[in-house]
C-alpha cells in the first residue's frame, strides 16, 4: 500500500533502507555516466534538509517535498521523491520527481512495476489537487530510449552530451 512519507521515525527508517551502502553498486549502475557516480550521503543530506525544512513551515511554501513509499511488514520496497517548486523562467508551479525507484535494484516484477505506477499516479494526483502547472520526470538518457537516431548537433558537435530526458505533462 503506497503511503506518505510524514514523520521523523518513518523517514528515517526508509532512509536507512534506501540510502544503506550495500546498495552503492545499484547507484553507481544507476548514475548518468555523463554527469558522474551519484552520492548516497549528498542525495540523503539533500532530501533530509528538504524533509526537515518542511516540517518546520507552512504546508503551501515552496520548495515542497513530498515522500511516498510501499512498506511490506517492515520493509520498504519502492519510493518516490517529489519536489514542487516555481520554475524561474515562467513562474509557474512545477511538481518533479527527485527519485523514483525500487530499493537497491531495478523493478523486474510486475508488482514492483505496478507500485511504482502507483507511486506516480499518486504523485500526479497530488499535483493536480495543489494547483501545480505540470507535472515532470525526467530520465537518464543513457538508460531510457527515446526512439531516435543519435542526435548530432552544435552541441554534440562541441564535446556535449545528452544526459537527461525530461517528459512534462501540463496539468493546469
């Protein structure tokens, strides 16, 4: 059952499951290779500062956090981590994904795959209920085809590389 993430004791529960070194191989696989190794202690302190600012303010300030997560007995399976925000060049309300993921693998299972889903839609819904403008996920590009031929450019042309693919969906 997806359920959000509120307190201090469940934050930090699913904190110790999800950011535990064992799982420093998944991470590493997972990492953009373009942009380099994702920290386990930078993304746990950025979610954490997140976490505890917003329990500390109004529930309507931005930037807001918002943790949802499946729990089976006492372990949690799969996670996601959202941020609303206003976007600085259209002052626009944006709701987006920071992680979302099964613990310490890939989601192989057609359960996995369905609770992340879930976690998703609820986000979504979440979004939709407070007004936010779009909601985006964003992707590696590395592991995510998006059907095209391998893009050639300026960009590319000058050392770039694509990294990461952002999908929106306009909500309001």
């Amino acid at each position: 059952m997806i359920k959000e993430i509120s307190t201090i004791k469940e934050f930090q529960e699913l904190c110790q499951q999800f950011f535990n070194k064992k799982h420093n191989f998944y991470w590493k696989q997972r990492s953009s290779k373009k942009i380099g190794d994702y920290n386990l202690d930078s993304i746990e302190n950025l979610i954490q500062n997140l976490f505890f600012q917003n329990l500390s303010s109004d529930k309507n300030k931005l930037p807001r956090l918002k943790i949802w997560a499946d729990k089976k007995n006492l372990n949690y399976t799969c996670v996601g981590v959202f941020v609303g925000s206003i976007c600085p060049l259209t002052n626009k309300k944006v709701f987006q994904d920071l992680i979302w993921q099964t613990k310490g693998k890939l989601a192989t299972t057609f359960l996995e795959k369905k609770t992340l889903l879930d976690i998703l839609r609820t986000a979504e819904t979440f979004a939709q209920k407070n007004n936010f403008d779009s909601f985006r996920v964003t992707r590696d590009v590395s592991q995510h085809s998006i059907g095209l031929p391998k893009i050639t450019n300026f960009y590319t042309n000058s050392g770039f590389s694509p990294a990461i693919i952002t999908y929106v969906k306009k909500l309001n």
